[in-house]
C-alpha cells in the first residue's frame, strides 16, 4: 500500500507561480519502481492527466496544454515529486492530484493503483 499526501496548493494571481509537492510512503513504495503523476480536477469537469515523471526522474510525460509552463521531477530520495507551475492561467484553477503505480500506463491512463486526497490550486484574473 502507498500513501501520498499532496501539499503546496493556494491562490495565486494569473501569471503566478506554484509549487506543489507529493510525499509517498509505504512499504511497497520503498521496493518498487514507482511512476508518479499529477492530475487536476476542475468542477463540473471531469479528471485530467497533467504530467508523469519515472522513477529515475529521467522520463517526462505530458499533456499538450501544461507543456512549457509546468514541469514534474523527483526529488533525491525519489518519495517527492514536484510539480512547479509558471504563468499560471484562471484555467488551471482545480484540484490536483498526485497518484501512482508500479505501470508508468496505468499513471497516464488514470488507472494508478494509489492516490493522494488532493491540493486546491485556485488562480485569479
């Protein structure tokens, strides 16, 4: 079993930045080679894949509309991954979510086996 707890979140004005932070723990996540990714969920909407990291940090994944602005990475002892989040826009106001998995698919699909309870991230115009 892994747990991840999401920090980081706020309200920012558009053109902001934000950092968030995602801590795993867990026996498992300790003897397994886990992919880490982060999705939002903004009302009325339905969740979204933001962007993946591997385990060894070296491989990025994501989604068209956060490329450029938003980058993912592992911290050295691999149980925190990051996402800082530049020129934040009104339309990135959600609730994000960090999740993983032993398959770098089932991250990117939405399918990961473990899940945090989620940060607001909430940006003004």
């Amino acid at each position: 079993q892994v747990q991840l707890v999401e920090s980081g979140g706020g309200l920012v004005q558009a053109g902001g930045s934000l950092r968030l932070s995602c801590v795993a723990s867990g026996r498992t996540f300790s003897t397994h080679t886990y992919t880490v990714g982060w999705f939002r969920q903004a009302p009325g909407k339905a969740r979204e894949f933001v962007a993946a990291v591997s385990w060894s940090g070296y491989k990025q994944d994501y989604a068209d509309f956060v490329k450029g602005r938003f980058t993912i990475s592992r911290g050295n002892a691999k149980n925190t991954v990051y996402l800082q989040m530049n020129s934040l826009e009104p339309e990135d106001t959600a609730v994000y979510y960090c999740a993983a998995d032993a398959l770098r698919s089932a991250v990117v699909d939405g399918r990961a086996d473990s899940w945090g309870q989620g940060t607001q991230v909430t940006v003004s115009s």
